[in-house]
C-alpha cells in the first residue's frame, strides 16, 4: 500500500495480477469451451438423426440414399467410420445405376479401400460413371491409362482429362497441363501448358501457382515476366510450398523485378530449407561462405553444405569436399573430402571430376581407399516423400540398413512386425501401392519379438484370431519381402504346415512351420487357410548352430509367433483392439486369400 496526497491507493503484486489475469482467462476458455462442447454435440445429434434417416431409405433401396449413406461411412458422418460398409452401400446405389456411387466404387476397387484392390473392377466401375460424365472418375481413369504409357493409353488418357478439366476439375486441369508440357498423348506445347496450368492455379492449387511462375521465370508459353512470375510463386510460397518458397528467395537475392534484399532472400530460403530442400540449404550455405546478408561464418556454411550434401545434391557435395581440404569451417579432412568429391563425380558433376586427381595428389593411397570406402557406404540423409509410385531404384537409392516385413490390422493404420526388424530403428519407411510412406514404432515387446507401427492413411487389415484352434498339419501361407537385394521388391508367397505346436525346445509361444523362409519375410502374417493370421514369421533355425549341436543341417525348419501372444500385445491399445477385422469362417478360395494377404502386407525399410 503506498499514500498518493490524501488518496489511499492499493497496489497488487505483479504475480497477483498475473494469478487474476489467468483466472479470468482460464474461466474464459472454460466457456468457450463449453460452447464449442455443446455445439458438436449438437452436430453430432444431427449427423446420427440424418445417418439413421438416410439408412432407412437406403434400406428401402433408395439409390441415393445408399449413396449418402456410403459417404457417411466412408467419412464417419454420424457413424462410426468403415470403409467395408462404405464399399457395401456404394456397391447396392452403383447396381442400380448411380452414377456419383460407380464413381466411388471405382475408387474403392483402384485403392483397396473396404475391398480388395482390383484394377479390372476400379476401371470397369470408373468407365461406367466417366461416360456418363463423372468428373472424378473421368480424372481417376484418365491417370491409370496415363501411367500405362503407352502411345494409345496416353492418347485416351487426355481425352479423359480433357472432359473432366472442362468440367472444372482442377486435379485435371493440372493433369493435362502436364500432358502438354510432356508431349504425352498431344503434342508438346507450352502455350497449351500453361493455359491448363493457370486454369488450376485459378482455384490455389499450390503446384499449379509454382509452375505458372516457373513458366513466366522462363519464359515457356509466354513472354518473360519476372513481376508475373514473382506473383504466383508468392501465392503457391503462401501455402508452405518450398520450391515456390525458394524461387522468391531468388528473385530478392538477384534482384530479378524487385529490389535486392538479402534479409527477406534469407527469410524465404530458410522456409524452404526448414523443408528439407536441398537447393535452398546449398544457396544458404552460399550466403554464409560470401557474407550476402549475413555475417561471413565459415562454420555456419559448412552446416548448410552438408545438410544439401547429406541429401544427395551433387553440387553441395562437390563443394563441401573442397571445404574439408581447405579447412573452412571444418577440420581439414582429406578422406571425408574425397568422399564428398566421389560422391558428386559420381553424378556427374563435372567440378568434382576436374578436382579429383588434384586432390589425390596430396593423399596416400591409404587416404584414398578409406574415401573410396566411406562413399560406397554413404546413406542419404532424406528419403523419397510419401505418395507416388515407388521403383526398385528409388527404394535402394535411400540406402536403408535393413528391411523386413509387415502387414496391416487396422483400416487406419496399425500395422504389425517383429521388434527385432524395427530395433534401433531411427526411421521407418514402408512401401505400399500408394508409395513411399513414413511410419512409427508406437510400441514393442522383445521377449515375444513383436512390434506395433501405425501409418497415416487408409489401408486393407487382416482379420487376427487366436492361435489356439491351429492343429498339426495345419495349412498355412505367408506373403513378404525376402532378401530384396538379391530377389527383389517384389511380394513372395510362401506355403507350408504347422509341423510343431510349440517352437525350439518346447517353447510355447511359437508355431514350427514348413514355409520356406529367408531373410526379410521376417514380420509377415502367418494365416491359415482363410485368411486369417493366426502368427507372425518371426525366425528360422539358426544352421550354424545346429549343425554344431547335432552335426546334421536343418532343412525348412521355421517359426513364427503365435496370434494370442499378438491379442495379448494388443490388448492394452483400445484404437487398435477395437477396431481388428472381423475372423472370416468362411470357406474361400485360397487365391483369394493370397490376394488379400498381399494387399495387406508392405516391405518395411528401416534407417
């Protein structure tokens, strides 16, 4: 309390005032809360009153409403989501002639969403809906004749394009400004590009925007202007594009329509490079090394040039091997030099193979072998991004330490393998139809190898029932990846018996079986005779080791985890054990059954 002339003023402590401020701040977001709380209730009440609505007319056979009602699951609009019973009411409105419902069900059938993937099915589902004039199913069959290839698929795939880009669809419109960029199925024309390109742009399709300003950078299609390109590579930069982000970056640090500002050059490039792209981190190694805009430090640049080298880029390795002979801003280093040059020679960098028997002659031989060593075993510091095709290349260009085998018990996700094909595991990579796509280790058991991972997106589970019914003789079967160096990407099957009720020495928490097995299967789904898993491969006799003990080798002599240990694992994962599969009892065709495990199954890649 202090005296202000004759007025008593009281005065709270600052951490007073700060105790009142968040109070009524807490109270205030208590409301908010509140309201939003009762406000999804809310919405919640109505989307189950219009799912309970629209399935009672769907019931009735009311196309549409079959339809919605697929939409509701699809999305869980009211319902707890399902892409099984999505597939069922699109299935019931596509036989009756909906067409928006074939279009779904052509999805399904093209992504294995609810049904096994089956591209015979999404093209014969997606023709229907196309000639009818469906615009996203105009797109989709447009994409799988494009990835065909061929001349005559080419051709037909812009003519779908075109249809469903005329309609206003964007993916489309980007599409066929693609077509025309490449010549695929037209003949190549800029002028055509970019009029697509820009119709896509229109509706903020971030790549679109990057490649309009790309186009007037260049001046393909159009007359060079750099103001016009700036404006849309600042619209696709707005929305976290990075090469979009870079390119602004550029046109501040030349000075190319705008006034030279290192400071925002810097600011757009650290955005791109905070993205992991290499040609961003390169020009701010650049930055660094000659003093544009920053303080000169020889530190900070070699951190740049070995974040872009690390990912591959040929230039930056050309340039961070001159830096270890040097000594700028590292510890002078020939050998780590040398591996960087041989790295980037090894692309073709033409710098790089100039300098090389320079440098050579200022190390012994010794040098020079142990470079030569650290290069063959150099291993990107990036992998391709999700999405896409994968090819054997790619995959082997991201140099993982190992790979094993997995396969997926849940729609959303969750996927299972062995501990001992994740352990030490710094990244998890899986590749699927869809493509490369990161995954995480969400927990694991090492005493019963076993290992929980879960992927974003939508996927074809495997039913898992307990192992307890299995007898001897069993049929069993198993899809995976077995030694990809040597036999390559593509799934094996597998088929055997249960040869053994318990595994190595009795021990109970394993089925012996007689699938062969190799290197890499480790993780796949062991499942019986309808498709549903009732163990996980987990190991092989080891030979060595048997021949010593028993002076005989063993011939296809396997094991696997049984499924209740699984159950068990599982149990204490209410998203996971929840939502498995329901057991097939079923009798079905035994093809079918391999199809259906493949579809679940994915190679694992781990860095």
């Amino acid at each position: 309390m202090r005296v202000v002339g004759k007025k008593v003023k009281l005065e709270m402590s600052s951490s007073k005032k700060a105790n009142v401020k968040w109070k009524r701040m807490a109270c205030a977001i208590l409301i908010c809360l509140g309201v939003l709380t009762r406000l999804f209730a809310q919405q919640s009440d109505t989307d189950r009153k219009l799912f309970e609505e629209n399935k009672a007319k769907a019931e009735k056979g009311d196309a549409k409403a079959q339809f919605v009602v697929g939409l509701d699951y699809s999305q869980g609009n009211g319902v707890t989501q399902s892409s099984s019973d999505a597939f069922r009411w699109f299935s019931k409105a596509a036989d009756q002639g909906f067409v928006k419902a074939q279009a779904s069900l052509g999805y399904c059938y093209l992504y294995g969403n609810g049904v096994d993937q089956d591209y015979a099915e999404a093209m014969n589902w997606l023709r229907k809906a196309a000639d009818q004039g469906d615009a996203s199913a105009q797109v989709n069959l447009g994409l799988i004749y494009a990835d065909k290839g061929t001349p005559e698929d080419c051709v037909e795939s812009e003519k779908l394009l075109r249809k469903a880009a005329d309609q206003g669809s964007y993916i489309a419109q980007w599409n066929l400004g693609c077509a025309y960029a490449k010549g695929c199925g037209v003949s190549q024309d800029y002028i055509q590009a970019i009029k697509w390109f820009r119709k896509a742009a229109d509706q903020n399709f971030a790549d679109a925007q990057s490649m309009v300003g790309y186009y007037y950078l260049n001046g393909y299609g159009v007359e060079t202007n750099y103001a016009e390109s700036m404006k849309w590579f600042l619209k696709a930069a707005a929305q976290d594009y990075a090469i979009a982000q870079a390119n602004v970056g550029g046109f501040y640090l030349k000075g190319d329509g705008v006034a030279k500002d290192y400071a925002e050059a810097l600011k757009w490039y650290r955005k791109a490079a905070a993205q992991n792209l290499d040609s961003a981190e390169l020009v701010l190694g650049s930055c660094y090394s000659l003093g544009e805009g920053v303080v000169k430090d020889e530190v900070e640049a070699a951190k740049w040039y070995r974040k872009a080298a690390e990912q591959g880029y040929a230039g930056a390795q050309c340039i961070l091997g001159g830096v270890y002979y040097t000594g700028d801003g590292v510890a002078k280093d020939y050998v780590e030099g040398y591996k960087w040059l041989l790295l980037a020679a090894g692309q073709g960098n033409i710098a790089a193979k100039k300098d090389m028997p320079m440098y050579e002659n200022l190390m012994a031989r010794e040098q020079i072998s142990e470079g030569q060593k650290l290069a063959r075993n150099f291993k990107p510091r990036e992998v391709p991004s999700a999405g896409g095709a994968v090819s054997a290349k790619s995959i082997a260009q991201t140099r993982p330490e190992s790979s094993g085998t997995g396969f997926f018990i849940t729609e959303d996700g969750f996927l299972v393998s062995n501990e001992h094909v994740v352990r030490d595991a710094t990244q998890v990579r899986l590749v699927t139809s869809g493509g490369l796509i990161n995954a995480k280790v969400v927990k694991v058991d090492a005493a019963n190898d076993l290992a929980l991972l879960k992927a974003d997106g939508r996927f074809t589970p495997l039913p898992v029932v307990a192992s307890r019914a299995m007898k001897l003789g069993g049929t069993v079967a198993t899809v995976g990846f077995p030694n990809i160096g040597l036999q390559g990407f593509a799934p094996k099957f597998a088929r055997g018996e249960i040869a053994s009720l318990s595994g190595a020495s009795d021990d109970a928490r394993y089925f012996q079986i007689s699938v062969p097995l190799q290197p890499g299967n480790s993780g796949g789904a062991l499942v019986d005779e309808h498709g549903n898993v009732i163990g996980i491969v987990s190991a092989k006799l080891d030979a060595a080791i048997a021949l010593a003990a028993s002076g005989v080798l063993p011939e296809n002599v396997n094991y696997a985890v049984k499924s209740s240990f699984l159950l068990s694992f599982l149990e204490s994962e209410p998203a996971v054990i929840n939502n498995l599969k329901t057991p097939v009892d079923a009798d079905r065709r035994f093809d079918d059954v391999v199809k259906a495990v493949q579809n679940a199954t994915v190679l694992v890649l781990v860095y």
